[in-house]
C-alpha cells in the first residue's frame, strides 16, 4: 500500500494485506488470515496515506481515491 497516486481505486489481495500488516508487526506473531484486528490497522494506514474510501471484500481491500478536479 502506497501514498494516493492518481489511480482512483486500486485492490490489494489478501496476501499483501497480510504482508504489509505483519512487516508493521514484526514482534507479533504473523497473521494467516484478514481478521477484523487486521482490517482495523490496515484502514487507519490507508486513510493515513490519504486513501479516501476503502472496504474488505473477502481477504481484499479495495481502496479508493475520490480524486479533486
């Protein structure tokens, strides 16, 4: 997951959710599923990063950038 570029909506899998939550986590054990602990982290980093809208379909997180004309 990355700054807001000028793509409007981008989908990170499952496992790069995971990947990017357990590299942030390295002291805790690694997550093997997108649980809602998980879900809660990765939405507070994206709207960090100024991500606009997201939402969990499954494993995946579909992130949004309403862009300003």
């Amino acid at each position: 997951m990355g700054a807001v570029n000028n793509a409007p909506c981008i989908v990170v899998n499952n496992k790069k959710v995971l990947g990017i939550y357990n590299q942030s986590h390295p002291n805790e054990e690694n997550m093997q599923k997108v649980i809602p602990k998980v879900q809660d982290w990765f939405k507070v980093k994206a709207v960090e990063l100024g991500w606009d809208e997201l939402k969990f379909s499954g494993g995946q997180c579909i992130l949004e950038n309403h862009l300003k004309k």
